[in-house]
C-alpha cells in the first residue's frame, strides 16, 4: 500500500507526459491573436492605394505593405446579409437573410438561433472573445444578442444609427453586454469602438487569468456608412479638406480617415503590449460603397445592394508576418465572407475536419500562406427571389466567368466623382438584355463593362460557358430559404425605448405579445 502511494506520483508525470494535454498546450501556443475589422460601406475606391487615390488611410496602407492584400474577397451587397455570412459560414440566401429587410429593429427577427457563429468556434478553441461596434444581427430575444451567442463582452449598438454621435435609431443605441450604456451619448463611435478595443486588450494581456489565453476581436465600425457625420478635424486637418470634390465627399473621407486612425490606435496599443507580431489583424468591409453615403467604388461597376463588383468586391487586407508564410503581396485566390469562419478556425489550430459539412465557406489558410489559388469553383454573389436578382462566378484556372441575372429594366453604371463628361458616361444606366442573363469574362472585363463594337459580348463567345452557368443557377437557386414572415413588435415590448428609458433593448421577444 505504502509503495504504491510512493509511485503513484510517478505514474500521474508520466500520464501527464503522455496526455494528448502536452499536444494540445504546443498547439495553443500558435494561436494568434485576431482582430478582425470591417469597416461599413466603404467603397472599393475609399483607400489611399486606390485608381483615384483620394481618401488618406496611411494605416491601413502600412498593413497592406507589411502584410497581403485580398485582391478577390467577396461580401453580400448589404450590412446583415454579409454579417450574417460571417458569423455563420452560410451564403445569405440559404439562411433566410439574402434579401431587403432583414433583421430590422422593429420585428422579431433575428439571425437563426440554432446556428453556431464564429465567436463560439473559437471559444472552442480556447479563445476569449469581444466585439465593439455595430451587431445589426437582431435583439428581439436576449439569445439573440453578442453576449448570448458567443462573446463574452460586446459594445456597441444592436441596429444601425441614425446618429454617429448620439446612437439615435429612433432611440438610443449604444449598449455595453445587454444594458444601454448612456454615458456614450455624445462621443463619436469611432472612437467609442477604438478606446473600448484598446482598453479591452490591455485588461486581457495584463490580468493574469486571461493573458496566456489568445484573443479574438471583432471590431465593426459604423463608418462610412450614412448618415455622414465626422468630427470636424478629420476633414479640416486632413488632406480630406483638399479635395476638389462635394463636401459629402469630404465628410465621407473624414469618416474613414478616422476609422484609418483608429486601426492605427489598435496597432499600437498591440505593439506595446508586446503582442503584434503575435496577432493576425484582418481588414475588410462589409459591402461596397453607397451612392448616398458619397463612397466610391471606381473603376468597379455599381455599389452596395447590387450583384455586380462593386457592391460584392471588398478592400481587403490580411497582416500577421509571423502566421502568414509565403503569402504573397497581392494574394489573387477567389475567396468569400463565408470563408472566413473555417479559415480563421485553421488560423487557430482548428481541425477543419470537425466543422459542419453545410458550412458554404471554406478555409484558405493554407492556400493563402502557400500562396496557391483557391479551392473555390463555385461562387454565389447573391440569390434573391424577392428582387429577383441573382449573380453567380465560376472560376477555375483556365476560366473565370460571371453570370448575372436581373430583371430590373435599367441596370446601373459606373459611380464614383470623376470628371463630369466621364461621370456622364459612368452614370448611365443600361437596359437588360431579352434573356435578362448576362456573360462576363472576368479575365478580361473585371470591370463588367457591357460589350460594344470594341468589348466583345462573352455569351456570344463562350455560349456553352453561359449555359452551363445558368444551369448551375437554377440548381443553386433551390437552395434559397426565403425569409419569413416576421411581425411588428407591439408597442407594449419591454425592450420599446418608451418602455426602457428611451433605449433599445432586447427582450421583446421573450415576453408574450398580446
Ligand atoms: C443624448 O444626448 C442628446 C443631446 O444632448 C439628447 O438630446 C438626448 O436626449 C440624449 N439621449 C438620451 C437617451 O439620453
Ligand atoms: C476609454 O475606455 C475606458 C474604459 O472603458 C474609459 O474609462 C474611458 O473613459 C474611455 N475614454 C474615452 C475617451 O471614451
Ligand atoms: C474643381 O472641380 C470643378 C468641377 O467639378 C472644376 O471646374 C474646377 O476647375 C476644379 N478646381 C480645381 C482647383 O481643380
Ligand atoms: C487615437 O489616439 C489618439 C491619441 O490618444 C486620440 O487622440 C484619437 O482620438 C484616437 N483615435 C481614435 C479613432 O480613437
Ligand atoms: C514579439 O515581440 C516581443 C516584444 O517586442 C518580444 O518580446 C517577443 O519575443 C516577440 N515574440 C515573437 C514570437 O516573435
Ligand atoms: C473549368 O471549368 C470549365 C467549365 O466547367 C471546364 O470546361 C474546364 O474544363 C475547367 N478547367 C479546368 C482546368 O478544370
Ligand atoms: C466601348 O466601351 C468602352 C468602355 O468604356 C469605351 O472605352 C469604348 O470607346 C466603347 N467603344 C465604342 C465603339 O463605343
Ligand atoms: C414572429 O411573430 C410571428 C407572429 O407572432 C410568428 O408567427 C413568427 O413565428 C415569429 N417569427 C419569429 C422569427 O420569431
Ligand atoms: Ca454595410
């Protein structure tokens, strides 16, 4: 008996020893760090690297040159539609969310409760998890908030504001977890999401019961999206102020030079922290650019809500040298919103393997690290039988093609301030063809420029290439969940700014409604 008490230490080392634990802890110790930042429709033309380089974003552009940049990220044309395919790996469409009207403040609707988001797969993997900024996923239910479905802290607003400064949405919008937080009232977002961010990580990387665990940052700025608003200085100080163009222009060039100030802010909080080199930072947008917003997408053709590039095409950079290999400077791989949920759980040590088999995403980690092209044949810009649009891209190495489908009878043009003979032409709007389906060869139009007696028609010449696709569209288009029928929350809802202090809040959902 005495003995065995004597090895029993022993044994429990060498049990120790053998574990899979000693595996597991090796493994954490490559997790990055990742904060993930979108910004909210910025256009494909808003950047200082862009063809008419307008709007200073000297932090971003450090991140680009230090890092890759995506040159083929794909998003859905609108704010919940593209959340939502973050959050859950699934196309827009198939989730009931591809459409107008979504996730609105006003009904019960809100993202699918029986999908499990990004925040919770890393929570898997060991990760603590936080969000700053715009949700827009729904709140009617307290299940349905950040804190309830994978974050451990969120601040933010639930919907999107009609106040940049004092969170109106028709009430007030700015909460911390699941209370709303009034002492933000009056404080430009930007720098409410930037300060909480920074302060958030220096908490994690000083406490001791947090600091060896890695972190995962989302961070979903407001800006530029309308209405346009922007503390004075960042126009007027700025080479914002500069620029021969309206002054919607200047103030939506404030509004992302700030947001540009703010990564910088991040950025160098992780640097003092001793933390960046360990740390993936990712940058995108949530969709194109607005026309009413005064957001550029030149030279890609149309803006937020449509199917074509510059609605879908997103600027989009990825930084963390110690994690990203051989990535390349400009990594060309077709690649979608929906990829990022397997990527970032490869990114994390996560075995792809264990991930649902519906997920629409897939990772590209080690394709973009090998700088190899992607595995994506397929691509679904968006499906949508309410507006009865559709946009679908196969892409392989010796095709790349888009077909689009809109009935719409006037098609739009080229937006973005150019000079106004050339804005002339690039606002034109163009008349669908009797078929309503339309080829472009995204090799050699990645502009989507209609043909002409110089541009040839790519269905004339690839007539095969266009059946086929539209085949395959009518095949992905049964996938379509519409969404559902969703009612107006009555006015008697606890979480009615009338009945909470002049505050959004979630709970309407959970109470009876007579
Ligand atoms: C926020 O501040 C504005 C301006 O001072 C004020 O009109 C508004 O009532 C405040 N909102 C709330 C919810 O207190
Ligand atoms: C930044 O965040 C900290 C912690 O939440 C807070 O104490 C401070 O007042 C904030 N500063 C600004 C300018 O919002
Ligand atoms: C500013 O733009 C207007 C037209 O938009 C043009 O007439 C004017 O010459 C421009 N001014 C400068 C200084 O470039
Ligand atoms: C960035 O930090 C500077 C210095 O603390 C501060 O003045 C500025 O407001 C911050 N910007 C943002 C967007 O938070
Ligand atoms: C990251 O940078 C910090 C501070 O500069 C340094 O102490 C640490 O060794 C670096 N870590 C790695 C993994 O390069
Ligand atoms: C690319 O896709 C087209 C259309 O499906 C097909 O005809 C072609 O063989 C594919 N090319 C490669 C290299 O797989
Ligand atoms: C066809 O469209 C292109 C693209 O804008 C334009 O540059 C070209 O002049 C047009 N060709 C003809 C013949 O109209
Ligand atoms: C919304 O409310 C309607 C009417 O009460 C109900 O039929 C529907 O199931 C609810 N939908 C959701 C998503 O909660
Ligand atoms: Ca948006």
């Amino acid at each position: 008996m005495a003995k065995v008490t004597m090895i029993l230490p022993y044994i429990c080392l060498l049990l120790l020893l053998l574990t899979p634990l000693g595996e597991s802890a090796k493994q954490k110790r490559k997790q990055p760090n990742i904060i993930f930042i979108l910004a909210d429709d910025m256009g494909w033309g808003d950047v200082s690297w862009a063809d008419l380089p307008e709007i200073p974003t000297p932090n971003l552009l450090k991140l680009k040159q230090e890092g890759t940049e995506m040159t083929q990220f794909y998003v859905q044309s609108k704010c919940t539609p593209s959340r939502a395919a973050l959050m859950t790996s699934r196309y827009a469409y198939k989730i009931g969310a591809g459409s107008i009207e979504v996730y609105t403040r006003d009904r019960n609707n809100s993202l699918d409760q029986s999908l499990k988001l990004l925040p919770e797969y890393l929570k898997d993997l060991g990760y603590a998890t936080h969000m700053a900024g715009k949700w827009h996923l729904g709140f009617c239910s307290k299940k349905d908030i950040p804190t309830a479905r994978g974050f451990d802290t969120f601040f933010g607003s639930w919907t999107n504001t009609k106040d940049h400064f004092h969170h109106d949405a028709g009430g007030y919008d700015w909460n911390l977890n699941d209370k709303p937080y009034f002492a933000a009232n009056g404080t430009y977002n930007t720098h409410l999401i930037t300060n909480y961010t920074q302060h958030i990580l220096t908490q994690h990387f000083k406490d001791k019961a947090t600091k060896k665990k890695p972190v995962f940052f989302y961070v979903s700025y407001l800006a530029p999206h309308k209405p346009l608003m922007v503390p004075r200085k960042y126009i007027d100080n700025t080479d914002c102020n500069k620029l021969n163009k309206s002054e919607d222009r200047k103030i939506c060039c404030g509004m992302v030079n700030a947001v540009d100030e703010g990564i910088g802010n991040i950025t160098a909080t992780l640097k003092e922290l001793g933390k960046l080199n360990n740390t993936l930072i990712i940058f995108t947008s949530d969709n194109g650019g607005a026309d009413v917003s005064s957001a550029s997408n030149w030279p890609l053709r149309g803006g937020k809500t449509t199917v074509y590039e510059g609605g879908t095409r997103a600027r989009t950079v990825f930084y963390g040298p110690k994690f990203l290999g051989k990535a390349p400077k400009e990594y060309t791989g077709l690649t979608h919103v929906t990829d990022i949920l397997p990527t970032l759980y490869q990114a994390a040590s996560g075995n792809t393997k264990r991930l649902p088999a519906e997920l629409d995403g897939m990772s590209f980690w080690n394709k973009l690290k090998r700088d190899r092209p992607t595995d994506r044949h397929w691509m679904v810009y968006n499906i949508d039988s309410e507006r009865d649009l559709a946009a679908i891209r196969l892409k392989n190495r010796t095709h790349d093609f888009k077909l689009v489908y809109w009935k719409k009878d006037r098609l739009p043009g080229w937006t973005g301030e150019g000079d106004p003979e050339e804005l002339k032409y690039r606002q034109r709007r163009y008349k669908a063809p009797a078929d309503y389906y339309r080829l472009f060869n995204m090799a050699t139009n990645p502009t989507e420029l209609e043909p002409n007696a110089t541009i040839p028609d790519a269905a004339l010449l690839f007539p095969e290439v266009k059946q086929e696709m539209k085949d395959k569209m009518k095949e992905l288009w049964l996938a379509e969940v519409p969404r559902p029928y969703w009612a107006d929350i009555p006015d008697s809802g606890p979480g009615r700014p009338k009945n909470n202090n002049g505050a959004f809040g979630p709970g309407d959902c959970d109470v009876k409604w007579e």
